[in-house]
C-alpha cells in the first residue's frame, strides 16, 4: 500500500500557506480583468461551436435521379386557343415528342388569366382526317355566306347552324370547300330552310370578316363549328353547348354528322338538339380565346429544347396572327421541394433557392402589330444541380437537391408559326454542399486552452507589474542594490 506522503509527492498543484500570500489592488484588477475575459473568450468560442459552417465544392454530377430530369411548368397564354395548344420537348440526341398530354392539363382563361370553366380537354389527336374526292366535280355555293352583320340573326333563328370558318390561302380550306359545298347542297335538298328550318350550313371568309373568327377565337383554319340555338345563354360559370367537329371532311361523313344532329330536333321544333352519337368527332369549343397550360414533362439531361406553341395535323394557322405573349407563374427544373425542407437547407446555405424558380412572376408580351407579327419567346436557361448533405448524429444525409438555373429572354422575329421556347443546357458539373459538424472534444480543448492560456497571462503580467512597483518604491527610498 502506498502511503498519504508518498502520494503527495505527486501533486502537481503544491500549496503555500495563505499566510505566507499577500494580496494586491493591483493582483485583484488583473484577476477581474482575466475572469471577464475568459467569460468573453469562452462565449465567442461556445457561438463558433455552435454556428454551423459548410464546406463547398464542385464535382462530377452524380445525380440519384437518373438520366432524366422533370421540368414542371405553369404558364398562361392570353392569346393561344386551348384548341390547339400543344407542349413539345426535343433534344440533341434526336427525341422529339409531339403533342404531350399525360401529364399536362389546359384551361381556358379569359383576358384577365382567370380560368373561365373546367379543365379543357382536347381529345385524341387525328392525324389522318378522311377528304373527299370532289376536287374535279363541279360544284355550286350553297353554305350561306356569313358575316358579321348577319351572323347572330342566322344563329337565332335556326336550331343547328354549322358554320365554316375558312382562309382561302389555306390548302386545308381548299381541300374542304368542294365536300362543304355539296354536303351544303345536300341538306338543303332534304331540309329546305323555308319549309323545314332545321339546320343550315354556312361559312365564313376570316380573311375578310377578322372580327367574327376573333370573336368566335378561331385561330386554325379550317374551324368547323356547331352552333345549337341559344347557345349565347352561357350559365354554370361560362359553360356553353356550341361544338368544334374534328371529324372526318368528306361529304359522307358530313351528311351523316348533320343527319343525326337533325334526327333529335323534331320537325318544327326550336329546343335545343341533344347530345348524338357522333359525339367522338365533336369537342366543346373553346370559351375564350386564352390558355393556362400546367403540369410537368420529363426530359433526358442533355440540350434540348420545351416547345408551346399551336400545332395541328389538319389545321393551317396565320403567323401573323398568332400571339405567343405569355406570364409564367411558375417554372423549375426538378422536384418541388417541401416548404420544411427548404427551411432547414437555408439554415446552412441562406442564398438556396433563389434561383430556383428564376422565371416565376414574370410577363413576355409581344404586341401584335405588323412590326410585331410572326414574333417567338425565346429562354435561354443554363441549369446546375445543387446537392447539400448534413453531417447531423455523425452520419451523412441527403437534405436537399435543387436544380438552380439562370435565364436569358429575347424577343426573335420567325418566317414560321411563332412558338413559346425555353432552350435548356444542364451542366455536367454539380454544386456539393457539405455541413461540417465540429468536434466537442475540440471546443473542450479550445475552452481550456482560453482558460490556461488567460490565467498564464494575467500572472506574468501581475508578476512584471509587482516588481515593478516594488522597483519603484526602492528607488523613491534612495536604497541601493
């Protein structure tokens, strides 16, 4: 067993008798002035301790969302119809995607980008519309000629009256005139207007009445339209019951489409025709002359471009009258991510996010004057991924992967249709974010480095100023030594 004494003598901290000790005014200054600072030391190293720091880094993108990248979209056209309102998406490596419908929804919207009723539905696309073969026959005029001075007075007065809005440059109108005008003939044999007043066919020139396709929003040509009477009673928040024919155009199918709109009106009846059974072939034609597409497409990560634009496989459109102007309430690459997680991303990075959504909120409005007709919106967005990981219970873990990018907008004047393009180029490299968790073994030794460190001082200072002032009364007692 060792003894008390033998275990003294290991004592590090050997002590003087207290009686032996003096006290000074000028020992208790300096330890005030030590004890304040090790409180002011030992504060700023326990907030440093406790700031988070991270570390940043540019790397090789090593993206755990695969080869694609979603793109998710809210944008409003005040001037493109939902009728033909089409989302596109091509790349480099040759995909070209025409028409995407799956995970897009339209909306009609009146000048205000208020949605006038439901979601739009524009139905299966046809890409091979029936004509007919009497190009070489003779044929008359028999559709009545509309115009804007006549029109609401032919529409009022019989129960169906479907009507043709054609262009005559336009080879689709070219195409459909000789069925028209025999389909026209037709029911005007079998249900005079002066006797039966049924149904009436008719037609209008837009290149010469461009107030009443504008009214009526057509933008592609030809646009057949069914009108049933009273359809101007628009009740249930804008609903109506006039219809777009996206049927066949030959003369047979014509015949047989306005057969079975007649068949369910009897003989000198003015109600209201029911739904038939061609129904396929008709869609509810659009309520206003706006459009709010939304929804996301899912590219590959390399250039490429997303495409709005008015797109028809039987359709000719006017460039110069098309409009592409359009407000983006919202457009990002990747995931959205929760409000949560955004907030406790911006503990470590503040600026996260602020590029996220860099195009949200913003108006491109092209005018539409001569001097502004055939004009594309194009965005040139470069996008970089960025990743944080957060070193919390000494584990690393996935926070955040945002997609940032920076936007580039010009006006192009186009010889072709006008479009809406957004051209986006992602970088191969990636931001990483890294939290770094700081070691409590460090701050303790950081904690008593200030505090030996502090009292190390002060006594070397008490120490010079002691002898000093011990100095200093010898010499004022003329002793010498």
């Amino acid at each position: 067993m060792f003894s008390t004494s033998k275990i003294k003598s290991v004592d590090f901290y050997r002590k003087i008798p207290r009686d032996l000790t003096e006290a000074s005014l000028s020992g208790a200054g300096l330890s005030i002035i030590a004890a304040l600072s090790m409180i002011f030391l030992f504060g700023m190293e326990l907030n440093d301790y406790m700031t988070v720091s991270t570390s940043t880094s540019v790397i090789v993108d090593k993206s755990t969302d695969g080869e694609f990248l979603r793109i998710e979209f809210n944008i409003s056209f005040p001037a493109l119809s939902c009728e033909f309102a089409s989302v596109d998406v091509s790349d480099v490596l040759g995909t070209n995607r025409l028409n995407i419908t799956k995970t897009i929804r339209k909306f009609s919207i009146d000048s205000n980008l208020k949605p006038t009723g439901p979601e739009f539905h524009s139905g299966p696309v046809a890409t091979n519309i029936k004509h007919g073969d009497e190009v070489d026959e003779e044929y008359g005029e028999d559709a009545i000629i509309l115009s804007a001075h006549n029109f609401d007075r032919f529409a009022s007065h019989y129960p169906i009256m479907v009507v043709n809005f054609y262009a005559p440059w336009c080879s689709w109108s070219q195409r459909l005139k000789p069925a028209w005008e025999k389909a026209a003939k037709i029911l005007r044999e079998r249900y005079d207007p002066e006797m039966d007043g049924r149904i009436i066919m008719g037609k209008v020139d837009c290149t010469q009445e461009g107030g009443l396709c504008r009214r009526h929003h057509i933008q592609g040509y030809p646009s057949i339209r069914i009108f049933r009477k009273g359809s101007d009673l628009r009740e249930d928040h804008g609903h109506h019951d006039h219809e777009s024919y996206y049927g066949d155009r030959d003369t047979e199918s014509l015949v047989a489409t306005m057969e079975t709109l007649v068949a369910s009106i009897p003989m000198g009846s003015e109600k209201l025709a029911l739904e038939d059974k061609s129904g396929n072939a008709k869609r509810p034609a659009p309520v206003t002359g706006g459009c709010r597409i939304e929804g996301f497409v899912r590219v590959k990560k390399v250039p490429g471009n997303l495409i709005i634009s008015a797109r028809s496989a039987a359709h000719s459109f006017d460039a110069s009258q098309m409009n592409m102007s359009h407000v983006i309430s919202h457009f990002s690459f990747g995931r959205r991510v929760s409000a949560r997680l955004l907030t406790d991303a911006k503990r470590l990075i503040p600026y996260l996010g602020g590029s996220h959504d860099k195009l949200n909120g913003r108006a491109y409005i092209s005018q539409g004057s001569e001097s502004n007709a055939n004009v594309t919106i194009e965005h040139y967005l470069q996008v970089v991924k960025t990743e944080v990981i957060t070193t919390r219970s000494s584990r690393e873990h996935k926070l955040v992967e945002e997609y940032e990018y920076t936007a580039h907008s010009s006006l192009v004047h186009s010889l072709h249709i006008p479009v809406a393009k957004f051209h986006f180029e992602l970088s191969p490299m990636q931001v990483l974010i890294t939290e770094n968790q700081k070691s409590f073994s460090h701050f303790i030794t950081n904690v008593c480095a200030i505090i030996g460190g502090v009292f190390t001082v002060a006594g070397i200072l008490d120490s010079i100023l002691h002898n000093t002032m011990r100095l200093v009364k010898k010499i004022e007692l003329g002793k010498n030594f």
